[in-house]
C-alpha cells in the first residue's frame, strides 16, 4: 500500500509528464530522479522523438531512474545532436527546450533563488550558487516540481535574485502538493488543486495567489499517465523526493537493493 506521499508524488509527477508530453518541445533537461521520470513518462505518453538532455552535453541521453547510478545512470547512452548548439544552456535560451527546476525560493513575479536565504550579505543559508538559473529568463518552458508548498519557498520576493522574472510569452508552472499553478500577467494562478490544496495557498500569500473557489479538483492521476509512470519507474525512485525522515531512507534502501540486484 502507497503512503500519502507516494500517492502526491504520482499525482504531481504524472501530471507533470502529461504537461511535458503536450508541450512543443524538441528537448527536455533532466536535473532530478523524479524528473527523469517525468521525461522518459512524456515519451511512453506519446511523446517520442522529444530528447533527454541528460547533461550540460549529452543532448539525447537515454537516463534511467536510479538513486546509486550516479552520473552513470544519466548517461547510461546517447549521444549529441549534430545539428543543434551543443550546450543544452544554449537550446534553453533559444525557446527550443523545457527543464523542471527545484529552487531554494521562487516569488510572487516567477523570480528564482538557489544561492543564499536571509538578509543580504549576512545569509542565514548558503546555498550551491545560481548554476543554470540566469539562463531561465529564456522563452523555454520551464516547471518548478516541489514536494512541499511552504511560506519558506514560495515567497514574494526571492532574497538573492538568480532567475530573473521571465519574459510575458514564457511559460511557467508551477507543480506543488497545494496543485497546479501558472504564471499569467498579473502573477500566479491555479490551474488546479489538490483536496487540501485551498488551505495549503492561504498559508503562502507571499505568492499573491487568490481564489475564485470554482478551480477545479484534482485528486488521483489519470490512469494512463500512472500506468506510464509504473512502466518507466517499477522500482519507485520517483516517491523518494516526497518522502522525508525515515521513510524517505526505507524508500532509498528499497530502490538501491533493487538496482543492485538488477
């Protein structure tokens, strides 16, 4: 039997598979397990010639979902285009691919923090550092994948500016336990909610997002985009992000013995 947070992963990770699967891209970034589930999904949900830039170079990599592998289960196989840049940075500030993004802090104008939190100059976290952030402000589709919807992440102004606010035609969404949520003209709204996804919004407002109570709900993933989930992740990688404490180890212990013994 699944836990709560196993069945919130499949529902968020299913739903984002759909929206990469429908979306007119060419290549997708993979930069976490759960992502990479989210990918190889999109293409079992009919998206099949959609890449998987599993590295800054490996422009159509064949990833697995795997939580031992390391850089060896990103590039397990593939190969670079030979027609296109590169540099998967460069395909992301052309429009021409979509990534899922997990910032330390993301804002009420779809700005992005991963280098510190707290006071400028006097952090109260230090964080990796903006990375691939800056690049953000493409025209690429960009989704934000976060296991939980907290007044912590999700603020009205990001402390350290790494993503600037994107441009007005790029589109953002935003995947949380709360629902889904997109970036309009006049800030975030929801697309849809979870059961408790009402109660999860009123405790962020830095956000900014307000309700009409007509949003539709969302409690199961549809049944063929689950079906692709168990198809492309047998071994539950995906439910390890969602999990914490204890059951995020058990989850962890479970997936490596099964690679180990694969």
């Amino acid at each position: 039997m699944t836990s709560e947070s196993s069945q919130l992963a499949d529902l968020l990770v299913a739903a984002v598979a759909r929206d990469i699967a429908e979306a007119d891209i060419r290549v997708f970034a993979v930069t976490t397990p759960a992502s990479v589930v989210a990918g190889l999904a999109a293409r079992d949900l009919g998206a099949r010639q959609l890449a998987l830039a599993a590295g800054f170079t490996a422009l159509d990599g064949l990833p697995v979902p795997a939580v031992s592998l390391g850089e060896a289960g990103l590039l397990a196989a593939g190969q670079t285009f030979r027609d296109e840049p590169s540099d998967v940075f460069a395909l992301l500030a052309s429009g021409r691919a979509g990534v899922i993004a997990t910032p330390a802090q993301l804002d009420s104008r779809g700005r992005t923090n991963l280098s510190a939190v707290g006071p400028l100059g006097h952090p109260t976290v230090a964080l990796p550092g903006a990375r691939g952030l800056p690049d953000h402000r493409s025209p690429s589709r960009v989704w934000y994948l976060l296991s939980a919807h907290s007044p912590r992440q999700l603020v009205e102004r990001v402390d350290v500016v790494c993503g600037a606010e994107p441009p007005p035609d790029a589109v953002r969404r935003l995947f949380t336990p709360a629902g889904c949520f997109e970036l309009g003209a006049y800030g975030w709204f929801a697309r849809w909610l979870t059961p408790g996804g009402a109660a999860l919004v009123a405790d962020t407002p830095g956000l900014g997002i307000t309700l009409s109570g007509s949003e539709p709900l969302v409690s199961a993933p549809d049944p063929e985009a689950l079906g692709a989930l168990e198809r492309v992740d047998p071994w539950h990688v995906r439910w390890i992000e969602f999990a914490s404490g204890a059951a995020a180890a058990a989850l962890w212990a479970d997936a490596a013995a099964r690679e180990a013994a694969a």
